[in-house]
C-alpha cells in the first residue's frame, strides 16, 4: 500500500506524526508495559515492599475460584448479548430489508439507540425493573413474580445482558443492511425463477452471503460485551449480588481500585489484553479472507 | 530559449533498469512526441523532464540549465495529465489560479493571465464551475488552462487524451496543435497512439523497452524506419514482414522458391544473406502483367475509400495484407498478382532488426 | 422480496413498527417519568402517559440537579460537551497530521510508527486502567478537563481511516500540486484536508458519541463533583439507593444525557452510517 508520490522532507515527518507517537507513548504504550510489569509483581498496599514473583500472580489468578467465576460469567454473558442481539438484528434487517415504502424511516428510527451510551442504557432499563416503581416489576408482580435483582443473580444477569443488547441491536441491524442491499438483486431473481420460496431463498442464498458481516459482527459483539459494557455493570448491579456479573473488566477495575490489588488487577489487565489481541488478529484474518469473497 | 536536452538519461528501479539512455535535441518551440507501446518507458522519460522522478544517470537541460537536481517547481515546466489531475473542490478559476498564487503573484496579474488563458480555450463561461460540473473535454482544456497560465519554458503532455472517447480524441487533437503553435512553447508529448503521434509531433521519438528506437519527422520515420520495431509501429495497417534471402549476386531478393523480387542495384555488398523483407499494405500494388507475387485473397474488409484485403501468398502460405482502393471489388478466394516498387522496399537484419544501409 | 404477496408486506410493516416500539419503549418510559413528580411516580404502577411536571423537572435538575449530589446537571452537561469536543477534535486534528506523514513521506522508522500507532486500536481503555491513571496523576492531571480527555485520543481509529481516505487519493493530484509549486505543507491545507471533507465529518460524528458517552475513565479520573461529566452524574444520583432516588429528577437527566448524542445522530445520519461502515474496515 504505497503511494508513488512521496516527499523526501527531512524533518517535516517526525513533526507530524509526534502528537500522535507522543500521546501514543505516554498514555498507551507506557501504562500497558507497566500493566505488564506490575503483572510479575506483587507489592503491598502500601507501596513499601515489591517482589518479582514471575507468573504467580497469573497461577493465583486461574487457581482462584473468584476469578475463574468471573470467566464463566463473561462467557456467559458476551454470548448472550452476541445471540440476542445479532438474531434480533437479523430480524428487524430481513423485515426492513423486504418494504420498498418506509424503508429509510425505519432505518432511522432503528439506528438512533446507538447513539445512547451503555451506562444509560442501562439506567433505563434499571428503571423499568426497579423493584420500587419499575412498571415491568409491577406487570411481573400482577402475574404473581417477584422480581428483584438486587437478590437473584440470574434476574441480575438477564438484565444487564437485555441492557447491553439494546443498543447493539442497532448496530448490528445497520451492517446486516448494508450486508443485504450488498447482494446483488439478480441473485434473488434467480433464485426465484428456480423456484425457491422466500424462506428457502434466504437461509440458502442471503444467509451463506451474510457469513462474512454475521462473523464480523459477531467479533465485534464479543469486544464490546467483554469491554464497552463496565459501565452497564457498575450501574446496575456492581457485579453482584455475590459475583454473579462479574465480568473480567469489571473485575478489574474492583481489584485494582477498591481492593488495592495492584498485581492480581495487572495480572488480570494482562490476560484482557491477551483476549482482546486474539480477537483482533482474529478479525483481520477474517477480515482479508472476506474482501476475497 | 527553452531548449530541452537530454544526454544519455537512464533510470533504474532498485537494479531493474527501464531507460536504457536517450539522447535527444529538441529546439526551442519543437512539438516533439514520445511514442511507443506501453511498458516502453515513454512516461518515466516525461517524469525525469517534469522532475517528477529522479534521474539515475545522466542529465537533463531546459533552457540551458541542468535540472537533474531541481525540484519540479522549479524548472519552469508545467504538465497535462491523463486523468487531467484538477483539484475537485476548486472552482475552475481556482484551479488556473492556484500555481500562480503559489508564486505570490499580484491577483490582478492572476486575473489578467486566467482570463486570456480561458479565452484562447473557450472557458470563459464555465470559470466558477467545479471539475464535476463539467465534461470530459471541458475537464482537460481545464487541465490545459492550467499548464498555459503558468506561461512556462516546456509543456509537457502523459496521453491526455487516452480518457476521451474517440471523436472527441480527433477534435482535441487539433486544438492542441493549434494550440502550440500559436504560443510557440516546447512541447513534449507522450501518447501510444501513433497516429496521434504522427499529426500532433514536428519529430517523433520512438521508444521500446526502455530503448530508443528513433528520432525523426513523421515522414523519416514512414519512409525510412531504422528498425524493425519503427517500421511495424509506424503506419496503419502495419508493415508485412517476410523472410527472405539475397541472391548470390545481390541483385534480387528471393521470397519463395520460385518467387523473387528484384533489388536496386545498392543491396549488392549483402549478396547471400537472410534478411526481414518489409512490404507496406499500401505499397503491394494489384498488377496482373508485371506483379511477381502470387496472392490468394482470403478476406475482405470494406472501409469504403479503401479496402483491406488479407489472403496468403508463396508455397508456405505466408500472411499478407494490402489495401486497394475501394472501386476495385475484390473477393475472397480470388487470386492476384502483386508488385512492389523497388523503392518501397525496406530491409532489415533478421537477428538485430536494424534496417540494411546502402 | 419477488413475490407479490400484499398481506406479507402488511405483516412486515407490523413487525418492523413492533420493532420500532419495543427499541423506543424504554425511552417513551424515561420521558413520562421525567414528567411526573416523584409522588406520582411512587404512586404504583406508575403513570404511562406524560405528565405535567415538564418543565419544573427539567430545570430543577439543569439548574441545581439533584440534592446530596452538590452540582447542577447543567454543569455536568457542559463537563461532558467539553470532554466529547475536546476528544473529538483532538483525535482529528493529530490523526489527520499523522496519516499525512506516514502515507506521503518516506522516513526512517514509518513503518516502525505504523505498527505501533496500529498496536493501539487493539487495547481499548479498560485493559489499562490502573497503569493510566497513575500516569495521569502523576502529571497531575486529576480532576480536570486535560486529564479527561487526553488519555482518549490516543487510539488509532481516526488515524486508519485518514490513511485510507488519503491512500484513495489519486497521485496524480499530488504531482500537479507539486508542479505548481506547492510545499508538502500546503498540498495538505490547500487540498488534501478540503477534499476530505466529509470523511472529517463522518469521524466527528462517530468521536462525539464515544466521547459523550465515556464511562470507566471519567469515573476514575474525577473525584471532585464539579467535574463530574453528566453520566457519572446519574450513576451518583442513584447511589443513595432504590428508595431515595430522586426518580423524576434522574429520569430527566437521563433524557438530558441521551439528547446530544441522538440529535447528532439523527440530524448527520448519513454521516453517522458512513463514518461507522468506514472505521470498522
């Protein structure tokens, strides 16, 4: 990827590129090496004894069953806000996808919940099941359940998850849209004159299409449910009751910032962004294998 | 004066290198045309003039200064491109003005110099609309605006007439000869296209493969090609090339077994060799008395003033083409005799392809 | 769909506003309960249309929020706007310089700088949390708007995308610009920035809404209530508890929160839709 026109300036370069390096150095790449560093070291709270302890903060970490517990529950979670949000999506998009008339209208009035910041999201959500004046605890109540989740950890984790996915519906709809508008019409002409109903055209010939932008999307759906949701879980829940949402960013932030923890809460950054690479690499290979496609 | 001289310019990529050297002389005010197949490096040569790629050996002059190491702005040069290269958020205007107002030129001179530039090139209405606003030959008398406000030593031109279609070509074409000759600036022009080449260039500079083949005027180039390349490359539809022999004696060439062609009498220091015998479709004349080839016409094709006649000739059926005038109805599978004017002959060294001097 | 079946596009049409219903529920919710006072709301099952209390919510909480949280949304709201613009133009301004530099120059250590320029949009914030924060605080940055902002425009996505955008452009606009003369300086000004108009635009768009909507490093970074940005707000307000929670005052800067955001959204959705599509390549 290279342009034929390049300048040859000796100094104008390292100018430009500096803010970004500096910012990059000072508040990027120097905190992640210390995330590293302060991971093969375990120091008191008060900062007056460290001891390089190579990998036994790591071991402590996956021996413990706290820790192991948050994983579970990251898994369990990531995965429930990727299924539910990607199937509703997916819905919504073939539905909005089929009407001539409208279809901007929707897309509009389907993308905007996007904009709203996950932590809102799920201060609407915590309102509607507060088990003071929540109107959905209300309409449950009438129907003879109690709902709390300030006490049940599944109820806890449903709602964060119904919380999170909110707003990814909308994401996910908008690049199963473009997705779809991405196949050409004739192939579905095509197939119509072969015979094939609109449902068999869709699982045999629009979803095999899709996999490229479902699998995207769905690496996309892991990253934000394993990070951009810390704001969701400290407003509803703070990982309770008793770890049940525990997921590994917040963790994290209560090891290190409440618990003082600073080499368990590294450790525990370490591995984070052990995932996150993973998921990365992940998504460019797939990435390249798409543009092929 | 603005003279461009070129002695022995090379260029190499890493430790590939595509200019093999190209000497080349032109005068102040020559509308010279570089021209050749692509991939010959007819555009690395324009862009070593522009400055636009450096010079790996040897060097460069305009008007009497080597530019080998000046910074394209600085050589008082100004180019067309292809994809005439206009600045899309910029009015036309702004587009003409913009190298002027780089050089920090008082706005009523940019104005005075726009304003004449857009009359000669009939812009003067279209000044304040955008590059998208406008067509395709529109866009390149913008481009053309562009280079003439600048009122530089040498223009120089990279096919800017590849993206128009052809009639629009034909037009364009003329405009920018008149064009030339009326300012009087050097010009040098890089096309593929050798009818192009032929009507727009006072010398042409024939390139392949990184070499140069020759320099001349059209018509030195038509009449006598150096090379087997030139003299396939020039003139449409291209040379026949057969292979043949000299007699002993040098006095005739032998076609087939029992064809043979006689030879001015020059040829005669190359008694007995192969050569490649180049016969223009043009020059084959129909002449059932005297003509010494035996043709068999295999197609016809009808131009109207003219027809090209394709067929085969001689006992390994090697491939002709002639053209005829249209009122000559000929068809396939008739049999024609052909004959050649000896002067019409062009011989060429089988191995060098280089052209056999008397 | 080929078919023309009218009684399935009918159906469609009834999913789709289904659809639309259930995603704007929770907001229709919100807004009824900012207009309502608390008693009201108490009062179960709460209300489900609107009520009259508009105005007499909305400026309590703009003008002295809510009572044991000492700041005014209205502050908040203007903590948050500097922390989204100053996110947002910072990222653009130092993105745009340093894809500049790495697609048209050629200098030692580019590509060294790619790759690390590149290595930062896989870490988001979070993965690096206590290390930052100790950076930030021993510059000193706590608790204001240099430190709340600073740390964030470090990522790399606006600078792929400027990369993009400029490798797209052709070269032969750089070589004319060149030939008339032009400084590397000035291609930049005069004609590459201009021609990117609306990739600018787009980006804007989408680094305003991550802005806004920043979550962990704000709560971090301010202790101090005067700069808490209008999310954090919320959070703290409803720290006192289910039962002592202002609702009516929460819910309504809550709608407070969600405005910017979704007016910018729905007011630039062509640019919304064109900057997401284009950073996630």
């Amino acid at each position: 990827m290279e342009k034929r026109v390049v300048f040859g300036h000796p100094v104008l370069p390292y100018l430009l590129v500096a803010p970004q390096i500096a910012v990059t150095l000072i508040f990027f790449i120097w905190p992640a090496s210390q995330a590293l560093f302060q991971s093969v070291l375990r120091q008191d709270p008060f900062g007056l004894r460290t001891e390089f302890i190579w990998f036994e903060n790591f071991i402590e970490l996956f021996t413990t069953p706290a820790y192991m517990d948050s994983i579970k529950v990251t898994v369990v979670f990531s995965f429930s806000v990727a299924i539910l949000a990607l199937t509703v999506a997916l819905y919504l998009a073939v539905q909005a996808d089929r009407v001539i008339r409208g279809g901007m209208a929707y897309k509009t009035l389907l993308i905007w919940p996007y904009a709203v910041a996950p932590a809102v999201a799920a201060v609407l959500w915590l309102f509607m099941f507060s088990p003071t004046l929540g109107i959905i605890t209300y309409t449950l109540e009438v129907l003879g359940y109690d709902w709390n989740h300030k006490l049940n950890g599944t109820e806890a984790m449903m709602l964060v998850v119904v919380a999170s996915s909110w707003r990814q519906i909308s994401y996910n709809f908008l690049f199963f849209l473009a997705g779809m508008f991405a196949i050409p019409k004739s192939l579905i002409e095509a197939s119509a004159i072969d015979g094939a109903g609109p449902a068999k055209r869709f699982w045999t010939i629009v979803f095999p299409l899709l996999m490229p932008t479902t699998f995207f999307l769905l690496v996309m759906n892991m990253i934000y449910a394993f990070f951009d949701t810390f704001g969701v879980i400290h407003m509803i829940s703070e990982g309770g009751p008793a770890g049940a949402t525990m997921i590994m960013v917040y963790k994290v932030y209560e090891d290190g910032f409440r618990a003082l923890d600073l080499g368990g809460s590294s450790a525990q950054s370490v591995v984070l962004m052990a995932i996150v690479i993973a998921l990365t690499v992940v998504q460019f290979r797939y990435i390249e294998r798409k543009v092929e496609y | 004066m603005a003279e461009v001289l070129m002695k022995g310019v090379k260029k190499s990529f890493g430790k590939v290198e595509v200019v093999h050297g190209v000497d080349c002389h032109m005068e102040d005010g020559e509308f010279i045309v570089i021209v050749g197949p692509s991939g010959c490096g007819k555009s690395t040569v324009l862009r070593m003039i522009a400055g636009l790629e450096r010079i790996t050996k040897g060097e460069i002059s305009i008007g009497g200064r080597v530019v080998n190491n000046l910074e394209p702005a600085e050589r008082d040069i100004a180019m067309v491109f292809q994809n005439y290269a206009l600045y899309p958020h910029m009015s036309v205007y702004k587009n003409m003005a913009y190298g002027l107002k780089i050089r920090r030129m008082p706005k009523f001179e940019i104005e005075e110099r726009v304003q004449k530039a857009a009359k000669i090139l009939e812009l003067s209405e279209f000044l304040n609309r955008k590059p998208r606003q406008l067509s395709g030959g529109q866009r390149q008398r913008v481009a053309m605006g562009r280079a003439i406000v600048r009122e530089p030593k040498v223009f120089l031109f990279d096919e800017p007439l590849s993206n128009l279609d052809a009639k629009l070509r034909v037009q364009m074409r003329l405009e920018i000869r008149r064009l030339q000759k009326r300012l009087g600036i050097t010009s040098v022009y890089v096309t593929h296209d050798q009818v192009e080449a032929m009507t727009l260039g006072h010398r042409l500079l024939v390139m392949n493969n990184g070499n140069m083949e020759q320099i001349g005027t059209p018509i030195d180039l038509y009449e006598r090609p150096r090379t087997v390349f030139v003299a396939g490359f020039i003139g449409s539809p291209a040379m026949n090339f057969l292979t043949a022999g000299i007699s002993a004696d040098g006095t005739s060439v032998k076609l087939t077994s029992d064809e043979s062609l006689l030879l001015p009498e020059e040829f005669s220091k190359y008694g007995g060799r192969e050569v490649t015998l180049g016969l223009r479709p043009e020059h084959l004349i129909v002449n059932e008395k005297d003509g010494h080839i035996k043709f068999k016409v295999e197609m016809v094709e009808e131009l109207g003033a003219d027809s090209l006649v394709h067929g085969y000739f001689g006992s390994e059926n090697t491939i002709l083409a002639i053209r005829v005038p249209g009122t000559m109805k000929i068809k396939a599978d008739m049999n024609l005799q052909l004959t050649c004017e000896l002067q019409n002959l062009h011989l060429f060294d089988p191995e060098s392809g280089n052209r056999l001097e008397v | 769909m080929v078919e023309n079946r009218p009684w399935v596009t009918y159906l469609t049409h009834v999913m789709l506003v289904v659809g639309v219903l259930i995603m704007a529920f929770p907001i229709y919710l919100t807004f009824v309960a900012s207009t309502h006072t608390l008693p009201e709301l108490l009062d179960r099952p709460m209300p489900v249309l609107p009520g009259s209390h508009f105005i007499e919510n909305y400026s309590t909480a703009l003008t002295s929020g809510v009572k044991e949280l000492g700041v005014s949304v209205g502050r908040m709201m203007f903590n948050s706007l500097i922390m989204a613009l100053g996110i947002t133009c910072g990222k653009i301004f130092i993105s745009l310089l340093a894809a500049f530099a790495i697609v048209y120059f050629k200098f030692r250590f580019r590509m060294f700088f790619f790759w690390l320029i590149f290595f930062t949009l896989m870490l988001p914030v979070e993965v690096r949390i206590i290390p930052t924060y100790k950076v930030v605080a021993d510059l000193g940055m706590l608790d204001n708007y240099v430190g709340l902002t600073l740390p964030l425009i470090a990522s790399a996505t606006a600078t792929f995308l400027f990369r993009q955008v400029f490798l797209a452009v052709p070269d032969e606009l750089a070589e004319a610009a060149r030939i008339d003369g032009a400084s590397p300086v000035r291609f930049f000004l005069d004609i590459l920035v201009p021609m990117t108009r609306t990739n600018m635009a787009a980006m804007f768009v989408i680094l305003f809404i991550y802005g806004w909507n920043q979550y962990l490093w704000p709560l971090l970074i301010t202790t101090d209530e005067s700069m808490y940005t209008i999310i954090i707000g919320i959070n703290r307000m409803l720290a006192v508890g289910d039962d002592f929670a202002e609702w009516q005052v929460i819910m309504a800067t809550t709608m407070l929160a969600m405005l910017p955001p979704v007016v910018v959204v729905v007011s630039m959705q062509k640019l919304f839709v064109k900057g997401l599509t284009e950073t996630e390549k």
